[in-house]
C-alpha cells in the first residue's frame, strides 16, 4: 500500500514537471530480496528450524503410528475380533486429532514468530533505506514490484543488505563485505 502511494505520488510530480528542470535521482530495491538476504533473517531462520524441529518430529512420529495402525488394520481384517478392531480404530482416532492439534499448533507459533520477526525486520530496513537515500542523494526510492523496467545500475538491493547487516550485526555472523565506492 504504502509503495504504490509513493510510487503513484512520484509519478504525479514526473508527470506534472515539477521536476522538469531538476535532475531526479531514483533507487530501486527489491525489499523482499534485501531483508530476506540479511544475516539477521538468515540466522532467525536457523533458530525458527532448530527450535520447532522437536515438535516438528513428534508430528511426524504421530503421522507414522497412524500410518502404522491403519496398514495393520487392513492387514488384519476378518483377523481381528470387532472389539480388537474398534480399539485399534479408536486409538487411531485419538492419534489423528492429537496430530491435527499439535499441527494448528504449530502453525500457529511459527506464523507469529515469523510475524514478528518479518516486522522488526521491516521496520529496521525501512530506516536503514531511508538512510541510504539520504546518503546517495536519492529524491526516490521505489520498490522493484512496482516498476514495469529499471536499469541494473539503479537497483540498491545489495547496499541495503550491505547497510542492513553492518546497522544490526548479529554474533557470529561473518563480517558484511566492505561497500563499493561510490560514484
């Protein structure tokens, strides 16, 4: 919403030749690509695996006990006494809803986390963009998804990661590379 307000606002004042006699300096970030690239997302996203992995697996042992139960209920049919067979047939049940349950919860708490994190990190990398406009002298910064054609040379995915990991550094990430030199 907010890069089509600027986006539509910047072609107004193109459009309107406010500009006319001003050289206009526009950058062009894929904001996605440059907070998704930064080594703070790339370790919250370690730690998101490696903290739901448990339960996670717990699923997916759950998922394998009702795969179980119900290969030994076809392997069994007309084997099985009616009461042997309901009890299996419950068992199976209980199983299943414990996975669906355990699933929504899942989901659930890696959605929010997930949120959370994407929000914190959206809000740092709008500040780091805002920035590094200021520094390059930008008069506008678009994001790729509303641009129909670009030249290479304006895109500044690569500085705002760059800017974004030296801002924020998380312990034990590798050093950012040092920024090229401006032009």
């Amino acid at each position: 919403m907010f890069n089509q307000v600027v986006t539509r606002l910047a072609l107004a004042v193109v459009l309107t030749g406010t500009f006319a006699t001003a050289q206009v300096k526009i950058g062009v970030i894929n904001s996605q690509k440059a907070m998704l690239d930064t080594a703070e997302l790339k370790k919250a996203q370690a730690e998101m695996e490696t903290k739901f992995k448990p339960r996670q697996a717990r699923l997916d042992a759950l998922c394998k006990d009702v795969q179980g139960i119900q290969q030994q209920l076809q392997a069994m049919q007309g084997k099985l006494t009616p009461q042997a067979e309901q009890e299996m047939t419950i068992q199976g049940q209980r199983k299943q809803k414990e996975i669906t349950r355990l699933s929504e919860d899942l989901q659930a708490d890696v959605e929010r986390e997930r949120q959370d994190i994407l929000g914190r990190s959206s809000q740092r990398m709008q500040e780091v963009v805002n920035k590094l406009a200021a520094e390059k002298a930008f008069d506008l910064v678009v994001d790729v998804g509303n641009t129909v054609f670009f030249k290479p040379a304006l895109d500044i995915t690569k500085d705002a990661t760059t800017a974004y990991d030296k801002a924020y550094p998380v312990a034990g990430a590798p050093a950012p590379p040092a920024a090229a030199p401006a032009k």
